[in-house]
C-alpha cells in the first residue's frame, strides 16, 4: 500500500444548520449538541419501559413546539406540555398566562396544517409558507413588548 492509501481522510464535520435569525446563536442556536446529565430516575423509567431518552427528549420538544411534521394525533399530550410549560411559569414576566396559552393555540393552528398526503412539490411549499408564518408570528409576540433581538 502507498502512503496515500494509508492515509486517513479527515472524519466529516456534521453539517450544521446556518442561522436564520441574528439571535440564532449561543444558547438560542438551533443546531446545538447538548451535553446533559440525566436524572438516575429519567433513565430508569426509559429503560423499563424501552424508549431511549433520546427519544422522550425529541418527542417532548416537537409536541412542545406544536411540530407538524411530527405531529402526534393526541392533542391531549400536547395541552399537558402546555400546561406544564404554564404552570413552570415560563415567559410570565414578558406575557400573562393568556398570552402564553395564545401564543400555543396560534403554533397548534400553524402545526395542524401539515399536508399529510400532499405530494413532495406540496411539502416543499408548505415548509416555505410555514416558515413565513412563522416569522410573522415571532415579530407579532416579539415586537408586542418592543424587544430588540
């Protein structure tokens, strides 16, 4: 064998996702590798019941964020994380408990509209429309208390 062949190509970096937004970085990146220590009884309950906190994590995320893609058809887990989300009482120094379950039911509506059997050219048009939306709807609860980014 040469040397050339012997050599070792350089492992490849993982593709990240390029920011969206100038506060799309640090804490609030989207494209993060997170290093948690997990509860000992986390880790129990997801070994006796086989699901990898992997899993647990993403499926909290998606359900949280009101996912489309993802979307589970038990809208009862996705109020439970909302009310959770309430009663940790997270954001209330910006909004009140009505705004924040506004904000929830306005991501839901956004999130419901995933074409389930719509072809390829249709997904794509949906993520471009979903994006858009998204971004007004950011600006509309960002800019409500004249925040800058």
């Amino acid at each position: 064998m040469s040397k050339q062949q012997k050599a070792k190509k350089p492992p490849k970096k993982k593709p990240t996702l390029e920011a969206r937004y100038s506060w799309d970085n640090g804490e609030y990146a989207r494209d993060q590798t997170l290093r948690l220590i997990l509860p000992w009884q986390f880790l129990f309950m997801c070994k006796l019941t086989d699901v990898t906190p992997d899993t647990v994590i993403d499926r909290f995320m998606n359900d949280l964020g009101q996912e489309s893609w993802k979307r589970r058809e038990n809208d009862a887990v996705r109020q439970a994380l909302v009310d959770y989300f309430v009663l940790c009482g997270y954001g209330q120094k910006w909004y009140t408990e009505a705004e924040i379950r506004q904000m929830f039911k306005e991501l839901d509506a956004i999130g419901s509209l995933w074409p389930d059997n719509g072809g390829i050219k249709l997904i794509h048009r949906h993520a471009r429309w979903k994006e858009r939306y998204q971004n007004f709807w950011f600006k509309k609860w960002f800019r409500k208390l004249r925040r800058k980014p």
